[in-house]
C-alpha cells in the first residue's frame, strides 16, 4: 500500500483541489477560505490543521468562504486565537464550529487542556460545536445545551457533514464512505506508542502490566474488526454520540469477554483499566482499519514498538530484525515445513518465516490460493515456546496482528522434560520439526538442586553435573526437537560456546549429532543497542540420522561487518542481504563453490577435517590457513613441550589492602602494560603488593630471571618480553609466565620468535575478536615454535643484539645531529 499518513494524503488533497497552496521550499502555506491566511508551514501543528482544514471542505462538505483562520477570541486573557473557525452563514458572524489544532502525538494531559482551550473559544464565540484534533486522534463536543463543566456526555461520535445532525457513530462497517481506513506505517507506530502512553500513565502501572493491556485493547480493535460487529453495523470498538466512559468501556468488556471464550490461553484474565483509560486508547485507535492494513505495516509498526518497548521500559533483550531475517532466508522455509522457535520471545522468527513463505506463496500460486496456503502454515506449522507467560501472550498477539497463527505459541519451559511439554500442547515433540530458529537466553544457569529429580540428567551436556548454563542445554535440545536426518537449525551463540577450550565437550556432541552448514560471525556491536553485549555467531546445521557416517564436508564461513544497522542502533548498509545471496550459491553446487570477489577473506569455506578445537570463523581466516600450510614443512615445537610451567598471574583477593607504596619493602607487581619488546621494565611506575601475599597468595606467579612474559588480555594483547631483572617480582592476570627448559629453548630466542611475522599470526590467531581479547593458558601452551639447534638459536639473537646496537648508534647520531641544529639555530637568533 501507500503507505503516506493520513494527514499527508489530506493535505495533498487540499493542495489539488485549490483550497490551499504553499511557496517554492514548502516552507510556508496560504489558506484560501473566507480570506487568504499564510503560516508557517514547518511547524508541526499546522500540518495538522493542514490536514482537517481540507477535511472540512472536501469531506464535511462546508464550504471555504465560510470558514477563516486565526480568529481573535474575544473575553479571553491573555489575548487567545481559535485556530479554525466554521461559521453557519456568509458574512462569518455566527460560528458554528471550533477547532483546536495540536501536532501529533501530544500526552493524554497536553490534550485534556486543548480540549479546555477548545470549549474556552467556543463558548465566548457561542459556537454550537467544538473539535479537538491531534494527528489522527480526535475528539469532538456539543458544546450547546450542556452545563458549561460537561466534558463526557457531550462527546459526539463525529462533527455533522454540511450542518447536518451528529451522527450517532460515526464509523459504520462496509459503508464505502464511513468504512474504516487503511493507515500508514508512521499513524500506526503514533497510535500504538499514544496507547501506551495512555495507559502506562506515567509509571501508574508495571511496564509488563501496561503491555499486556495495551495488547488486549488491540486484540478487541481487531476481533471487533475481523467478526465482532455485522455488515453495514456500526463498529463497537468506537465512541458514540454523548457516550459515557462506562459505557464505552462496557462494549469494550463485552467484545473481550466473547473472545475469551474462543481462546482462553490468549488472554486469561480480564480488562484492568478504567473506564476513562479504556475511553482514551479507543479514542487513538477507533479510527484505524488493522485488519485491513497489510502485513508488512503492521509487522514494522508493532514490532518497533515492541522493540522500543522491551528494550526502553522492560529492558528485555530482543533479537535485531535484519539478524532474524538473514537466518531465515538462509535456512529458507517452505509452506510444508513445521518450524519452531524454543525461546520465541515475541515471535521474530516465527514472524520473519511466515513473511517468507507468505511472499513466495502469493508470488508461486497468486493472491487468492497463496493466501490459504499462508494462512494454513501460519495456523498449523508455526510453533513457539515462551518460559514468560507475559512475553508468550505479547507473542500470540504479535501473531494475531500478523492475520493469526497463534495457535502453536505455549508458555512453558524448553528445557523440560518432553513429558511435560507434551501435557501443555501434544505438538511439541521429539524428532518432528523440519526447522528451528533461536536465539536461546545467555548467562542463566540451571542448578540441579532447584529442579525436579534428573532434570540436569536428561541432558548429556547436563548429566552428572550439579548445574549447566541455559545455553548450552539449549543446543541439545534444540537438536532433540529436529527431523533425524532433514532437520536443520539456525542459532545465536555466543562465541565463548566456539572458543572457550573449557566447552569443547559441546562442540564434540554439536558434531557428533549434526552437520554443520555454516558458520556466521556477527560484529562486537550486533547486540549492544539491543540489550545485550555478547560476542555472537549464527551457527547452521542438519541433523544427522542416528549413527549417520558424515564425509568430509565444506562448512560456509563468514565474518559479517555491517549488518543493517551501526553501534547505535542507527540505520546502515546491510551486508547480510548479499550474504544470503553467497550462500545460496554455495549451497547449489558446494564442490566447484568460489567466494565472490567482494567478501575475498571475509568469507572462506573450511573443511569438517579441518576443525581444531574452536569454531569461530576468525580462527579460520585464510591468511592463518596460509600459517598452517607453512608449518607443514618445519620443523616446530609447542610451548608445552619446551616449558617447565606455563601458568598467569591473578589480582591479589585483598584489593586495596594487598599494596604498598614503592620503597616500603613492597614486591614489584608486573602488569601487561609494564613490560615491552626491549625486556626494560620501569620499576618506578608499576605497583608493589606486600611480600606475605607474594609468598601466599600469589605463590604460583612468582617471576624468576629469564622467565617469558606474554600479554594475554586487553590493549596490548601479543606483546612478548623476557624478565632480565634480579629483583623478585609477581605478576597480574593478564599476563601469562612461560619458564622454558633451557636446555631446549633460549627465552631471548622465543622472544624473537613472536617478533616474526610467523610468531605474530599465531598469536593473532589465538586472539578472541571480542571487545576485550583474550588467549587462554591452554592456547599458550599449543603455540607452535620452530626451534633450531640452541647454536643456531644464539646466532639469532647475536644478530638481533647487533641490530639493536646499531640502531642504539644511528638514534645517538640522529639525535646530536639535531642538537646541533638546535644549537646553531639559537646562536643566530642571538645575533
């Protein structure tokens, strides 16, 4: 559809039919009514005035020489103007109608004053009417004939056409001219954020309890929409002609309380606002056609003002739109696949897979036979499941928006025993999905004694143990869920599940039970705008039938940069829609499949036979499968096999406590950014701790002569240096203590070793592209070294020594030259 606002449209109407005009930049506009009235058109109200002036001519039927604008009310102070005045004869002596204009949007509290300003004018113009008009909210009054106090049994469904009566509702179903409207993305997004507002009162309700509300006047709007009222019947959700708030909201009542009978789990308890709330949202709303606003409006609409609302007020975390669309794509649904989302949240997934499949429907069959397919996957292959019983019934009303599908949506918990989530809903079953998508919760951990008895044993990634983080239950039961043998997944994983040497045992089950399709690494940023800050990967993969012998297969890899959206959230080019793109490429012929040249080293294919002991798409980068290859032909040693220990340092438990000033017996304690490539050390800016924690605490850290340093953590992550000092000292947790067998490997050597552009890219590497990069000890200890003869080792650093000295002499000699320049500059200044 158009998807121009209402307001606009008015105006462009007025604009063709003459009764308004603007200059060149549209900076200005010129009323042509009872006289020519310009104003500046780049204030937000007139836009609105705008909009109703040309409503009151084209469709109110009131004609221009009778209205005027800016119209001085007398008896007001200070001095007031009525923005828009209908008279009832020619020579504008006798007004008719007052209209109080304010921009869209205002608060509940902006417009009950509007209102007091409108019967304000009115009555000192002794008009017969009154309007209040806010965007696309509006509220209208018969002024005469009620107490001067009335603001409620004086409301009229709608201002009378041409002079006429008021009628008694003013939206009437079917009626070509009274009919409900089709609105804009941006009336629709302004609606539901006033709905909200009006409701939220200001922090009078819990944010989760004003959404739910706010969802259950919208799941009335759009029963009363879809068949809650009768052909060429006035709708119910609307207010009529000196209407009470009571009775309004008692129609309300009556339309939620049918459909609760049609579906308890949507909603299970009943209204909780007051009349006067009820009264107002139906005021933003009874105006707008939902049902007839197509899918893809109302999906953007309310799914930013979820995402404005999950992250603004409940701060609940929310899996980014064009991340959601890129894994769906990829694993592209059909219309016969069952799909499930364990942790649905508010149905992103789900929603973005009916999108898919709805377009290629209508555009494989057309519109009338694509509908009944896409209605029917949405009805009977759309399944979710939502521990949150307030997020879960968000999501069933997401899908309802979206022309249903909330059938499959339960509040339960994923990760219990199948038994019990097959008692909530028999769908939900072992082996019997073609397709999931999640994004499972991060950072929760499941503790055994807090559970039924073998809760943690039903899991291999849980048995024997007495807790396990969410996440990683998740991805065995995510694998449970799948089709043996066809089933195939797309999850949000954060890259510590990839890399962390302690979770290798997850990656083993991960390949042991399916294949993997491809690996996606997401930028640092993806999620921070969004609630969470974890680094994250898309992992993809089929489930293998049981004791499925798998070959040797390729894995898609791709490291994504820019993804729809910057650190702020803000709108940028989306590399993920070409992406799609690649991969599908791929997919069509993997054997003979090359990198297209503008992802060349942003997107590589690797070999099942070549995954180490980490999965994250940065290990794998080809300039380090270049290393790799140059490795085969050396002869190397890890650092394990030429050390005596490998072991960090740590921050001593007392804090504050532990350290002394320098020169008070103190012991030198070393951190990553003390130490540098010429192994000098300044002793008068690092720390001292107290010698009892040296000997106690930190007992394991204990430098020694000739020990090999290696900066593991943070800014200076890579830098290599060698402990020449006599003085004990100890060292933090960022850096790592290498003591090597001397009678195999010369530290000074090791330490030119990391210098080499091979040495460098094994710690490159290693290196987590996270926010705070980190190699761990393990790591450390696999580093591979080419380690010649301890001769051959001294000739190198006889040359490095050479070398530096050399360097030594020409810094002297540069630097005298420049003091001599310095000093002969001087002598003839003085002259």
């Amino acid at each position: 559809m158009d998807n121009t606002s209402q307001i606009l449209l008015n105006i462009s109407n007025g604009e063709k039919s003459g009764i308004i005009s603007f200059n060149e930049d549209k900076s200005r506009i010129t009323y042509h009514c009872n006289r020519d009235y310009s104003a500046n058109f780049k204030n937000p109200e007139e836009k609105v005035r705008a909009s109703y002036f040309s409503e009151l001519v084209l469709t109110y039927q009131y004609p221009k020489n009778r209205i005027d604008i800016e119209i001085v009310v007398p008896r007001r102070t200070p001095e007031d103007r009525a923005d828009i005045v209908v008279y009832s004869d020619d020579e504008c002596k006798d007004p008719y109608l007052i209209v109080e204009c304010k921009k869209e949007g205002v608060t509940d509290a902006e417009f009950k004053q509007a209102i007091e300003q409108a019967f304000g004018n009115a009555n000192s113009l002794r008009a017969k009417y009154a309007a209040v008009i806010a965007g696309n909210t509006k509220t209208a009054f018969d002024v005469s004939g009620f107490k001067p106090n009335e603001r409620e049994k004086n409301v009229i469904a709608d201002i009378p056409i041409r002079y006429g009566k008021a009628p008694l509702y003013k939206y009437i179903k079917g009626d070509k001219i009274k009919d409900l409207k089709v609105v804009s993305r941006e009336d629709l997004i302004s609606a539901l954020e006033k709905c909200h507002d009006t409701v939220w009162q200001g922090g009078k309700l819990a944010p989760t309890t004003a959404f739910d509300e706010v969802s259950k006047l919208l799941f009335c709007k759009m029963k009363d929409e879809k068949d809650g009222t009768r052909r060429n019947e006035p709708y119910r959700f609307q207010i009529g002609t000196h209407e009470t708030a009571y009775e309004v909201a008692k129609r309300i009542d009556e339309i939620y309380q049918e459909a609760k009978k049609q579906d308890e789990e949507v909603f299970k308890e009943d209204i909780r606002l007051e009349p006067k709330v009820i009264y107002s949202v139906v005021e933003h709303l009874q105006g707008l056609a939902l049902n007839k606003t197509d899918l893809d409006t109302k999906g953007v609409a309310f799914e930013k003002f979820m995402v404005d609302y999950f992250k603004g007020k409940m701060g609940q975390f929310f899996t980014p739109r064009p991340i959601i669309d890129f894994a769906v794509k990829l694993l592209a649904p059909k219309h016969t696949d069952l799909v499930i989302d364990p942790s649905c949240g508010s149905g992103g997934f789900l929603l973005a897979s009916l999108d898919v499949v709805r377009h290629k429907a209508i555009a494989d069959y057309g519109a009338e036979e694509g509908h009944d397919i896409w209605h029917t996957f949405a009805k009977k292959n759309l399944y979710g499941i939502e521990i949150n019983d307030q997020i879960a019934r968000i999501c069933k009303m997401n899908m309802i928006i979206h022309d249903d599908g909330h059938t499959n949506i339960i509040s339960a918990d994923s990760l219990d025993f199948f038994k019990n989530i097959k008692k909530t809903h028999k769908g939900f079953k072992e082996n019997h999905f073609d397709l999931l998508l999640a994004n499972p919760p991060f950072g929760a951990i499941v503790k055994k004694v807090e559970k039924e008895e073998k809760y943690l044993d039903q899991y291999k990634l849980g048995e024997d143990r007495q807790n396990q983080k969410t996440e990683i239950l998740f991805i065995e039961r995510c694998i449970d869920f799948l089709k043996e043998g066809t089933g195939r997944m797309g999850l949000v994983l954060p890259d510590g599940i990839l890399t962390n040497s302690s979770l290798s045992y997850v990656r083993e089950l991960l390949l042991e039970r399916c294949q993997i399709l491809a690996i996606v690494s997401l930028p640092q940023f993806a999620f921070t705008h969004f609630g969470a800050g974890v680094k994250s990967s898309l992992v993809f993969a089929r489930k293998k039938l049981p004791n499925e012998a798998t070959l040797d297969y390729p894995i898609f890899m791709a490291m994504a940069d820019r993804i729809g959206y910057d650190a702020t959230g803000r709108e940028d080019f989306n590399e993920l829609i070409e992406l799609n793109n690649e991969f599908e490429v791929f997919r069509k012929d993997t054997s003979v499949y090359k990198p297209s040249e503008k992802f060349q080293g942003n997107v590589f294919i690797t070999k099942r036979s070549d995954l180490k002991n980490r999965f994250d798409v940065y290990f794998y980068k080809p300039a380090f499968i270049e290393i790799d290859k140059l490795f085969q032909g050396l002869a190397f040693k890890t650092i394990a096999e030429i050390s005596l220990k490998v072991s960090s340092g740590a921050t001593p438990k007392a804090k504050g406590e532990a350290y002394v000033e320098e020169g008070q017996g103190g012991v030198p304690f070393i951190r990553s950014g003390d130490i540098n490539f010429d192994d000098k050390i300044d002793f008068n800016s690092v720390l001292y701790i107290k010698e009892d924690v040296h000997q106690n605490q930190l007992k394991s850290s204990q430098l020694q002569k000739g020990d090999l340093l290696i900066a593991i953590v943070g800014a200076t992550i890579g830098q290599v240096a060698v402990y020449t000092d006599d003085r004990i000292a100890n060292i933090n947790q960022a850096l790592a203590l290498v003591r090597l067998d001397k009678s195999k490997a010369n530290p000074q050597y090791v330490k030119l070793y990391f210098l080499t552009h091979l040495g460098q890219a094994e710690l490159d590497r290693l290196k987590r592209p996270v926010a705070r990069a980190n190699i761990n000890l393990d790591e450390i200890r696999s580093i591979r070294i080419v380690l010649p003869p301890l001769e051959k080792q001294m000739e190198f650093i006889a040359i490095w020594e050479k070398a530096l000295n050399e360097k030594t002499e020409l810094e002297r000699k540069a630097n005298q030259i420049l003091n001599e320049a310095k000093d002969q500059i001087e002598k003839r200044i003085l002259r």
